[in-house]
C-alpha cells in the first residue's frame, strides 16, 4: 500500500468531517500508516509532528507503551458492558479520581462517549434541575459570542460560530449571548485583566435582565479554541462564578478542549481567583484518554445530584444514555492518561515547554502581517492579516491558512490552522528541538502564505 493507492480507495467512499469534500482534488487526505510520540508516518514513510494534538486530543504522543499497555490488559479483562444497572472497576476509579483532581464539590461523574454529548447533557440536567426545583420557567442558556461547544444541536445552539451554526440556525435553541471577554479585541494599552473585566459588564446585564427564564451559563474557560483561539483573563471566571451565585443560574464549565493541562494548570477553572472557582458542571472529554478513545465525562455537584433521587413514580430521573457510555476501555485510556500526568509530573514540565513555545516564535510578533502571537498555557496561537495595526483580517476567500497547512505538510509537520490562526497545541512529550522547528516551519509558512 502506499499513499496514492490509500488515497484513491478513502475519495471512493469515505465522508470527511469538516472538510468540503472538493477540495480533496487539490487537497487530498494524508494517509497515515502508524504514529509514534509526537510523530505520524504516511504509506510513503514521511512523517509530520502533530502539531496540533489531531484536534487537541492526544496528549501523551501516539502509541503510548504505558497507555497502550493498560488498554490491553483491559481488552482481555472486559471489553463493555452497559453501566446502566451494571457497573466497572475503571469507570467506578476514573469517577474517584476525577472526583478528587477536578475544583471542589464536582462530586459526582456521569458518563458519555464524545464532547458535544458531555454538553447535551449538562444542558438539559441543568434544565431539568430546574424542573425537579419546581423553576420549570427556566429554559434559556446564555453564551459567548465566538464560542464552541459541539455540533450536535443543542450544542450547536449553544455556540457562536457562524460557519459551523449558520446554516443549521432554524433547528436550534436560541441562547442569550453575552459579549466575549476575548482579549484580542482589546483597546490598545489595555491589559487583559482590564479588558476581561470591563467585558463583564454585558454579561451582567443579561442576568440581571433573564436571570429568571435562564438555567445556566455556559463558556469555554480562559480559551475559546475552535472560535480561533482567543483567549481571556481568569478574573473574568471569577466575576461569573460570583454572579452566576447571586442569580440563581447555574455556571456550565466546558473544558473538553482546554482541560488536562491546555492552559497550564490541570484544569482552566483552577486560575479564577486566588483558589479557583467551581462551576455546577464541568464537561470533560479529548484529553481525558489522551486522544486514544472517546469518552466524556461531566461532573456536576450534590446539590444537583440530589434533585434528581427520588422514588421512581415521581419521575425525576435523568432517563439520559448512550450505548458506549462509560466504556471500559475508553475508562482504562483515561485511568493510564491520569498516571502519567502523575509519573511525568507533567504540569510542572509543560512550563518549561510552554517558555519554549513562546521563544520559538518570538520574532513572529513583529512581522507586519501578523496582529497577535498570544499565549496560554500549551497554546500558542499567530493570527494573520493583512493589515497589522488596523488587525484588517485577509480576505477568507483567500485561505492564507491553507497555504501555511500546506508548506508546514512539506516540512514534516501537521498544522492545521483555524482561518488565518495558525497555533501550536502539541502532544506533551514534544521536545525543545522539536517545537524549534515548529517555529521556523510556521515563520516560512507565514512568509510564503502573505507574499503573493
Ligand atoms: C470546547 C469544546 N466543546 C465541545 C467540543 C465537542 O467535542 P466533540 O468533538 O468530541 O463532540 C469541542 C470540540 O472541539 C470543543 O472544543
């Protein structure tokens, strides 16, 4: 087999996500054979660091031996079983752990197999809290502009960016949105703190206004990754936490892309105030298995769990499920994920690659074509466009992105860009030389993607 005859038999009969299939023509999928640490190797033997986690996934490099070994002791244990009226040792230990790792008063794990189904069912436990509460007039969401938090509908409808929503807008929910505290959009001189506080503004005038007909909140903490990577400050978290208290709405954490790590600390929701806050739900999925399996988690308080226990007859049960829910494979990717945050001590390592991160692309900042190299964390982001001091975006029809995707491919490294963002969101176990070369690959990228 080798790339052109893989290529040939996936155009004939797969459906790619996210992809206008036309563009195969120019733009074929890159087949890949095997991948290993930070490293993914097509039928003809190149090979492209995964610069960007394949969609901020893996976390610990492909073909893991301590994460693989733990999935196959487990493949020969038990496969699945429905954890409706049954019950596993990975999914009972991987709820302990979560329980003990995530903010305080997350006491309780329910199970799904993917993101957007973490988000469905925050959205309507939180709606149907409510209900159990006897505040069945609360049934609006508010949201952020620009933000992302799946595809299913009622995530969709719970998101802000057009491409992904616009055309599905007369099937969805129609959430209240606030303003994002996104620092982009910042008045020059103004610092991040400032700006994300001064932003809050709107958000508190929502509740104040809908407080009564809303259930909860829901935002992407300190990143809004697939709404280009923009980025806020903690106090903003903090701000929302204390309003979300005083009028009676609950806060929806969804760290399925940020959390285990992103944004140097395990959890995104760790940095608001001096001992951060705890939202009523927190979705977690992506890196909670390293990128092996689908499995997504999310966590909700006592308080909540207990507007649900009752007698059977009175039905107030959260009759929600999926055939994989809790899978025990997916359990033990995750159980073996949270080992080796624990073996590598790998908060503490990710900051000196975060530095590293950041000195790679430091000259970026000055090119005239680019408007922000911003950072949180293990993410680093460059947003391009035309015109630097009036941040004038490029044409999107002229997918300057695609053309860095396209040389960063040539130079053996995966890139995906969002629009004209071109970031970094590696795998942990990416070396210093490596993330160098992510540097200089992206600068070129840039280079070329701008001249013509
Ligand atoms: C913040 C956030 N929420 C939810 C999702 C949806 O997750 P999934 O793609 O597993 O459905 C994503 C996916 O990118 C995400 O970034």
């Amino acid at each position: 087999m080798n790339n052109a005859e893989l290529i040939a038999r996936d155009l004939n009969v797969v459906w790619h996500p996210c992809t206008q299939m036309k563009d195969t023509e120019a733009i074929p999928p890159v087949p890949i054979k095997r991948g290993e640490g930070v490293w993914l190797e097509d039928f003809d033997g190149n090979r492209y660091i995964d610069a960007v986690s394949s969609w901020w996934v893996n976390i610990f490099g492909h073909a893991n031996p301590a994460i693989n070994d733990r999935i196959k002791t487990q493949l020969d244990t038990l496969e699945h079983v429905m954890l409706a009226g049954f019950s596993h040792e990975p999914a009972v230990e991987l709820a302990e752990r979560l329980v003990d790792l995530t903010p305080a008063g997350l006491t309780r794990a329910f199970y799904a197999d993917n993101g957007s189904a973490a988000v469905e069912v925050a959205l309507k436990m939180s709606f149907h809290y409510w209900r159990n509460t006897g505040h069945g007039e609360k049934t609006r969401f508010i949201n952020l502009s620009n933000s992302y938090h799946g595809e299913t509908l009622g995530a969709l409808a719970v998101g802000d960016v057009d491409l992904y929503k616009k055309t599905y807008e007369p099937l969805l929910l129609k959430p209240l949105t606030a303003r994002s505290p996104d620092c982009y959009e910042r008045e020059p001189g103004m610092s991040w703190e400032a700006h994300s506080r001064a932003v809050f503004a709107d958000m508190e005038a929502l509740l104040a206004e809908h407080a009564h007909e809303t259930c909860a909140v829901i935002v992407e903490p300190l990143l809004q990754c697939a709404g280009h990577m923009r980025m806020y400050h903690p106090v903003y978290l903090e701000l929302l936490r204390e309003a979300c208290d005083r009028y009676g709405v609950h806060l929806i954490a969804d760290e399925i892309a940020v959390g285990f790590g992103r944004t140097g600390t395990l959890f995104a929701c760790e940095q608001a105030g001096a001992h951060g806050i705890s939202p009523d739900f927190m979705c977690l999925s992506k890196g909670l298995t390293a990128g092996y399996l689908p499995l997504s988690i999310t966590m909700t308080t006592d308080d909540i769990y207990a507007a649900f226990y009752d007698d059977y007859a009175n039905l107030t049960a959260f009759l929600h499920s999926h055939s994989y829910t809790g899978n025990p494979l997916a359990c033990a990717a995750a159980l073996a994920t949270l080992d080796e945050f624990e073996r590598r001590d790998q908060i503490a390592v990710n900051r000196g690659l975060a530095q590293h991160m950041a000195d790679a692309v430091a000259p970026l900042a000055d090119h005239p074509n680019v408007a922000e190299v911003r950072q949180t964390g293990m993410v680093l982001a460059i947003e391009m466009v035309a015109d630097k001091t009036t941040k004038t975006p490029f044409d999107w029809r002229e997918r300057r992105g695609i053309r860095v995707y396209r040389h960063a491919l040539s130079q053996g490294a995966l890139l995906r860009p969002l629009g004209d963002v071109i970031y970094f969101m590696p795998p942990y176990v990416i070396t210093p030389e490596q993330i160098a070369h992510l540097g200089e690959v992206a600068a070129q990228g840039i280079e070329r993607a701008v001249s013509t």
